[in-house]
C-alpha cells in the first residue's frame, strides 16, 4: 500500500512500481476526486438518504443523521455503484448546495449559511 497520505485530501501516494494494492488505492483516490471536485450537493436538509437515490447524487448529511447516514452528520455522502459513501469536509471547502440555490464554505463551525448565486 501507499507509504504517504496527502495532508489535504487523505488521498494516497508514494507506491513502488508494481506494488501491491496500488489499484485498490488509485481506486478511492479516484472516487474521492469525482465527489469533491467541483462539489455541488442537491440538498443540506435530509437527515436520511432519499428512498432512490441516482448514481453520483451528493448531499451533506443534516443534522440527527438515521439509517445508513447515522453518524455522519455535516459529512459528504456521496452515492456511488449502490452504496454510500462519505466524506469529512476540510476547512475552506466550498460547495453550491442545489435547493437553496447557494455557495456555502465549510469553516471550524461547520458548513456556512451560504453566498445567494
């Protein structure tokens, strides 16, 4: 596996060529990409995943999180291949959240009230 950890991201590096585990590693380094870059959530209110989610719909886990969101509050989740996936925001990540037509910031308090587009 990877020796080194990105300070930014968590995202992997360092391998040796032909090292085992490299594929499995670019994998979610990939996955991670795909849901951060450029991120736009559909909605910051849904405490539960909605009951038919598309592959690639992102949200930002509400506040009191149930079912497979329990736990995951103010995280990414992100539907990919029929599973969640979820992501802990870093501080001065942006994101335009859909439904309220806004660009918020994730600061040490959390995801801002968010800029009017």
């Amino acid at each position: 596996m990877a020796a080194l950890i990105g300070p930014n991201l968590g995202m992997n590096y360092g391998w040796s060529a032909r090292e085992s585990g490299w594929n499995t590693g670019m994998d979610a380094n990939l996955k991670l990409l795909d849901a951060v870059l450029q991120l736009s959530v559909k909605s910051r209110t849904l405490a539960s995943p909605s009951t038919a989610p598309a592959n690639g719909e992102r949200y930002i886990v509400a506040s009191s999180p149930t079912g497979a969101w329990a736990g995951k509050a103010g995280q990414i989740a992100v539907r990919l291949e029929g599973a969640w996936f979820f992501y802990v925001p870093k501080i001065g990540w942006t994101c335009f959240i859909e439904d309220e037509d806004v660009l918020a910031v994730y600061k040490p308090t959390g995801w801002s009230a968010g800029l009017p587009i």
